[in-house]
C-alpha cells in the first residue's frame, strides 16, 4: 500500500499532484511520500506487538537526511554499514545509541567515530575486526557492544547479487568460527557481547527461508547458553521484499507473527530487532521522468526519457523491474509498446523494456517503487547532475535534495599548475 495514486486521470503524491511537483522542480526528480513511509514503519512495529523489539531502518535502502529524519521522529533505530552513514543519521536527528553498524570492512576512524558518537552495537564479521575494536575501545576508554553475524546457509530465493545467507558469501561467519569470536570476546577489554545477528538477503518473497535461518539461529544461541554466553538481542537483518510487478512478498504481520510463534515455541523470549530498507522505502518513492522523444528501428520502438541508469541502475545491474505509468491518463492517446531507454551511452541503460504506454514527446512517466536503492545508487556518470528529491507530506511538498549542477560535479577537481 502506498500513496501514489491517480485522482481525475492525474497521478498524485498523497493529496499533491505530480505534475505540479515537476512544474516547480523540473525532471528526473524523484518524489517521496511521508505517509507511506511512516505508515511502514509503523505496521512493522505494530506487527511485534508486545513482544520486546527494536526496528533499525537499513540507511542504505535510501539516505536522504529527510526520510531518516521523519523516520527517527518515529523513534526509528538504524542499521548502517559505513561512517558517511553514521554521519547522517547524526545530521538526521537519529539517536546513535539505537544504531547498529553493520559491515564486513568497517575502518579504524570508522569505528572510532561509532564510538565517541556512543553507537549501540557493532554487528562484526571478522576475528580482525574484534581485536580492532577491543583495542580502539581500550584506547578511547570505551566499551562496545558486539553482535557476531552468523551465515546460516540458507537459501534467501531472490537474486544471487542480493543474496548473502549462503556459505559461498563474502558475509557473516559459520557458527564455529562465530562460537570461537565469542568466546573470544568474552575475554577482550572494551568488548561486551550483545547479540547475534544474520542477514540472509534481500526481497525475500516467503517465509521459508527466515523459518530457517531462524531455527539455525535459535541452535546457535543454545550453543552459546551452554558455554555461558547470554544473549540480549537477536539481530535477524532485513530482507523483506516489496511487489514490483507480481511478487506477493508476507505482509510485515506475517512475517513477525512467525519470528514471534517460532520463539515462543522454543522456549525464548529474547528481544528482536530487524532491519527493513525496501519494506520501507520502496514504495514510499517514485521516480519522475519526461519523454524526450519516441523512436522506431526496425526491431524495436524506443520511449527516450531524461532518467537514466545513472538515476536507477536497478534495472541495468539486476534485470530489475520496476512498473512504469503515465503521469497524465489520457484515454485518447494511441498506445504503443516501447523500449523506456535514458540518454546514458551504454545498451544496459534501460528503465524498462516492451511496455505498453500512451506517450508523446513531453509527457511524464512515473517509475513506481524507486524508494529503496534508487537515488542512492545513484551516480554521475556522463557528467550527469543527480536528480532533485522530494518529500511530500499531505497537501504540501518540499525539495529535499537539489538538483546537481555540472559546474558543482566537477568542483573539487583541479588542472594541472
Ligand atoms: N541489513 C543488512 C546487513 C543488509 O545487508 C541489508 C541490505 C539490509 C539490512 C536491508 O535489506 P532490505 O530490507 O532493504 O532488503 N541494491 C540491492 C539491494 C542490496 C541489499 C543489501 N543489503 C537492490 O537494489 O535490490
């Protein structure tokens, strides 16, 4: 569910309509509607009911100081995985102590600057990145928190690029090597062992796979209980995917109804927190784009936009779909089924391929679920200026990121003396 919807043939953004967003911003522009975002926020949090948890909102789904700023407002913990994230979600009005950093290569000012911010827990990876952070904490006269991330083998089901629960990944540990981590910590000065995390992929579309990784899950905090090890918090990662085209991904209700049934038919009742980015973000945003002009080869009919996959490169790095509907419904229009290419000089930068739509040159396209993982991944290539943001919220809306200039882009270059 979100608040994209047509009113009167005309696409709108909760009660403003889209048109009047690209009249005062100008296109590519990509919008973001604060209802859908609070709104799963809340059904993620509304869906553990009683039961002890914490949501930490995947930074990296989408950064925008605005989205983390509406959703800290909701008393959102965060999820991050690089300094730059750290520093946001701090700009953002988030609360540090609620963030987990999360990552396989976290650098020493990295880790110091989690520290003196006062960071929850450090999710960690690595042997290496232990003794790191035990020393850092010594010398900063610190203490951290730490969850050891385990790789529970298993099967995620979605793109093998998105996929990360499997023994082949460059992520989280094997329990052996994780029960030796915490054992280990259990020792270290400025260590103190919170949790255990996993992360098995992301747009996961079923409940099995979590089914499984959280039993494996359960059968390792067993292990650490009989070696005296208690854990406070179990880190059960995000994942949860969104519909694109046809998926029927588990509701949040779902999917917290089986953590919580799972648990307690175990015998535990250990917190939990998770960490959604595309449940989130995802459909809370869209991407605005205008035909530049339509053209014919022999095989195949192109729709040129001015978005490329500099703006989304989902389409281009996973075969991503994404649907794409006209701003303007104009039942008049004659209909045509075309290639939506930008203006990048590469065969891969598409948006969309064999999509009916009703265009002309100078008509706006929307490109529906663009919340999660697309201005973020966004680059310049081309010398392309990244696309203006923006946040509505009810009947008003507001830029929230301004669109690049190419002076800007190359700023901080220099000629040679
Ligand atoms: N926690 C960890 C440790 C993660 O690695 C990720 C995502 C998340 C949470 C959030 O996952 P989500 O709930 O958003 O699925 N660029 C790709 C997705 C990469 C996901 C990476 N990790 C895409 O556009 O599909």
């Amino acid at each position: 569910m979100d608040h994209f919807n047509f009113t009167d043939s005309l696409l709108h953004a909760e009660s403003v309509p889209v048109s009047d967003i690209v009249e005062a911003v100008g296109t590519p522009c990509y919008v973001y509607s604060r209802a859908t975002l609070e709104r799963h926020w809340h059904a993620f949090d509304r869906a553990f009911g009683d039961y002890p948890h914490r949501i930490h909102y995947a930074v990296k789904a989408n950064a925008n100081l605005a989205v983390l700023n509406v959703l800290a407002r909701l008393g959102s913990g965060f999820d991050i995985v690089s300094g730059g994230e750290l520093a946001r979600v701090i700009a953002a009005g988030g609360n540090s102590a609620h963030t987990i950093f999360s990552g396989v290569c976290k650098q020493e000012w990295e880790i110091r600057e989690a520290l003196e911010s006062g960071i929850g827990v450090f999710n960690i990876e690595s042997e290496g990145e232990l003794e790191a952070i035990s020393r850092i904490a010594g010398e900063m006269n610190a203490e951290a928190g730490i969850s050891v991330r385990i790789n529970p083998d298993v099967d995620a089901r979605t793109h093998p690029y998105i996929s990360t629960g499997l023994k082949l990944s460059k992520f989280g540990l094997s329990q052996d090597r994780a029960l030796d981590i915490y054992l280990r910590a259990a020792q270290s000065p400025g260590i103190r062992v919170h949790g255990v995390a996993c992360h098995i992929g992301s747009q996961i579309v079923e409940l099995a796979p979590y089914r499984d990784a959280l039993d494996r899950v359960l059968d390792f905090v067993e292990q650490l209980g009989e070696r005296g090890i208690t854990v406070m918090e179990i880190d059960f990662g995000g994942g949860l995917g969104v519909r694109y085209r046809d998926e029927s991904p588990p509701a949040p209700d779902e999917y917290a109804r089986q953590i919580r049934e799972q648990m307690v038919s175990r015998g535990f009742r250990i917190p939990v927190a998770i960490e959604p980015g595309r449940a989130i973000a995802g459909n809370a945003g869209i991407l605005v784009t205008r035909v530049h002009s339509l053209k014919r080869n022999e095989q195949a009919a192109f729709c040129i936009v001015d978005a490329a996959m500099n703006d989304l490169i989902r389409p281009a790095l996973y075969q991503a779909y994404h649907e794409i509907v006209e701003v303007v419904r104009d039942g008049a229009r004659e209909r045509g089924v075309y290639d939506v290419v930008g203006p990048v000089c590469e065969s891969a930068d598409f948006i969309g391929k064999d999509r009916e739509l009703a265009v002309r040159p100078g008509d706006l396209l929307a490109v529906r679920t663009a919340g999660a993982y697309g201005a973020v991944l966004g680059s310049n290539y081309n010398s392309r200026p990244r696309p203006a943001e923006v946040m509505v919220d009810g009947g008003t809306f507001q830029v929230v990121r301004a669109r690049e200039n190419p002076a800007e882009l190359f700023g901080s270059e220099a000629l040679l003396p």
